[in-house]
C-alpha cells in the first residue's frame, strides 16, 4: 500500500490454482521488491526501500477474507538467504572519548562470509597510534579489513589516537661582565652553562607542559603520553643559574653590580622561566687608590789612610 503504486488483481486469477509470488530483498541496496505472475502471465511488481539497513528481519505470511470464507494455500518452492552479519566501527582518544563518526563498507554486502573494510581517519590535532589492543576500551579491536565470520555483531574495530603534541624549545643564557669604570674589560666574561626551556602544547585543550634541561636539546616525545622521551628533561615551573662569585682582580675593588639580588661579592642564583630572555650583567671594579709609604736609611762616610803599599799610617776616620 504505497501511494501511487497500488495495482489491481485479475479476478481470473481466482481458480484455484497456484501462482508465482516471489519476494526478493536486497541486504546490501536495502530493496524490497514483491512480485506476481497473474494467470494471463502479466507480472505485477511492487518495490520499496527498507530504512533499517542492519536490522534483524522476518517474512511472515499471512491472509483474511474478512467475514467471507475461502481456501488459501501458500506452496513454498524455494527460500535463499544469506544470514546478515555486521561490525561496528570506532575512533577513540586513550580516554575512550568517541572522537568521530564513520561507517563500514560491505563490498559484497554485509552477510556472512562477507567482507569488510574500514578506514584510518584524519583527525585534526589528534595522531593515530594502533589499533585497539584491549588497553583502552577492555575490548581488542578487529583488524581493520577482514572477514564476516558469524551472523550478527562480529565485533568492533577500534582506532586509538592520541593528541598531535607540539614542541618548542629555546635556550636562555647567562653572561657576566667584568670591567672598570670606564667600562673596559678587566677579566675575561664569565659564561653559564646554557638552560634549555622545552614548552609542550596539547592542542586539544590547549594546555602547556614545560621542561627544563642544561644537557640536552632532544624534542622527541613519547607519542601516546606526550613527555620528553630524553631522561635529561625535568618537569618544572622553573630553573636557577648558580650563583658566581666575583673573581679577585688585583689592584681593584667591586664597587657596583646590576644583577638582580646580588652583593659586592656574589651575582646571586637567577631564576629562568618559560618567558625568560638571555640574562648580561655587569660587574663594576674601581682602581684602588695608590699606597704611600715612608722610610730611613743611614749613610756613613769612611776615610782610610795608607801608603803606596798599603799599609795604615794613620787612623781610619768615619
């Protein structure tokens, strides 16, 4: 009873004999079509469209006559089917968060002994890393491409992703300064061992992890976790320079340094952070001022009296 589609009987059709009904479904278009060979051999065809794909489904015969009376009978000559049989199909971040949408293809329509096929989706900000192996969802995943083995679910196939992490890093340096007054440098500039700031963003929250490290530069991260895979990077808010003491100069004495917290004697530990720059400072030396001193010697004056043979022949005088 489709609209626009109803046919009539031949009421020759009533004599008693059989007549071909055929009803044929297609799984894999979703087509229902009902055929009737009428006793002038005129074959009448209805057709529709099954909304429910998947759905388990039944043929049941039946017939009335209402308050008349009359002999019905049905001879079934053949029934074919093939048992309908289905996967399902997920992409999951390692929280078991439904990430997207998609749907299995059936070439040779979802039946057992079928196949099936799935496919890796592009998904933005996120990396896929496996297949499912029960870790996530306590279920493994089929594989990705396989075969209907059984009627009904077969199970699921599981794609797993995790967050496309994305790594900068920069290096801030610390440089001190030594020099007169004038600014002329009195001693060679003392450098720091560099401190490298690792800044790791998840780009689906937008959250950032830093790191700090003075013996490595590595940007590899764990895939599935997102953490620097080099041991040498260590979790922080934050990374101190050593404090320096001031190097002894002869003939000079610090009279000034800029450096944040410092005294005349020591720059003082400096904190870097993630909005860090490179650090100079300079330490100011003075001249000392010259040292007079004061001494006395006494000189004595000697004379000797002797002859051309030098022998005394009067006494010394001093």
């Amino acid at each position: 009873d489709i609209t626009g589609k109803s046919q009539p009987l031949n009421k020759a059709d009533i004599d008693g004999k059989f007549h071909n009904f055929v009803v044929n479904y297609d799984g894999a278009a979703r087509t229902l079509t009902v055929s009737y060979t009428q006793a002038s051999g005129k074959v009448l065809t209805w057709t529709t469209t099954v909304d429910s794909s998947y759905q388990a489904m039944a043929m049941v015969i039946s017939a009335s006559t209402g308050e008349a009376t009359n002999r019905q009978r049905f001879k079934l000559t053949s029934f074919d089917f093939q048992e309908a049989a289905t996967v399902n199909v997920k992409y999951v971040d390692t929280t078991e968060h439904q990430l997207a949408q998609e749907t299995v293809n059936y070439p040779d329509g979802a039946y057992v002994n079928g196949q099936y096929t799935t496919k890796q989706l592009i998904i933005p900000n996120y990396r896929f890393i496996k297949m499912d192996d029960g870790s996530v969802t306590g279920t493994k995943s089929l594989d990705a491409n396989g075969t209907l083995i059984q009627a009904g679910d077969n199970g699921t196939v599981i794609y797993v992703y995790v967050p496309e992490y994305m790594a900068v890093i920069k290096t801030v340096n610390e440089t001190i300064n030594y020099v007169d007054e004038h600014g002329h440098a009195l001693n060679t500039s003392y450098t720091a061992n560099p401190i490298h700031i690792l800044t790791v963003t998840n780009p689906v929250d937008g959250t950032t992890t830093t790191y700090y490290s003075t013996t490595t530069t590595s940007m590899e991260l764990d895939a599935t976790t997102g953490k620097p895979v080099d041991s040498g990077w260590v979790l922080g808010n934050s990374q101190d320079f050593d404090a320096v003491t001031n190097p002894q100069i002869k003939g000079y004495t610090v009279t000034s340094t800029y450096a944040p917290n410092s005294d005349l004697q020591h720059v003082a530990a400096q904190t870097v952070t993630g909005d860090s720059s490179d650090l100079k400072f300079t330490v100011v030396y003075t001249k000392n001022a010259p040292t007079v001193t004061t001494e006395s010697k006494t000189v004595n004056e000697t004379v000797s009296y002797v002859d051309q043979h030098g022998h005394v022949v009067a006494k010394q005088h001093t």
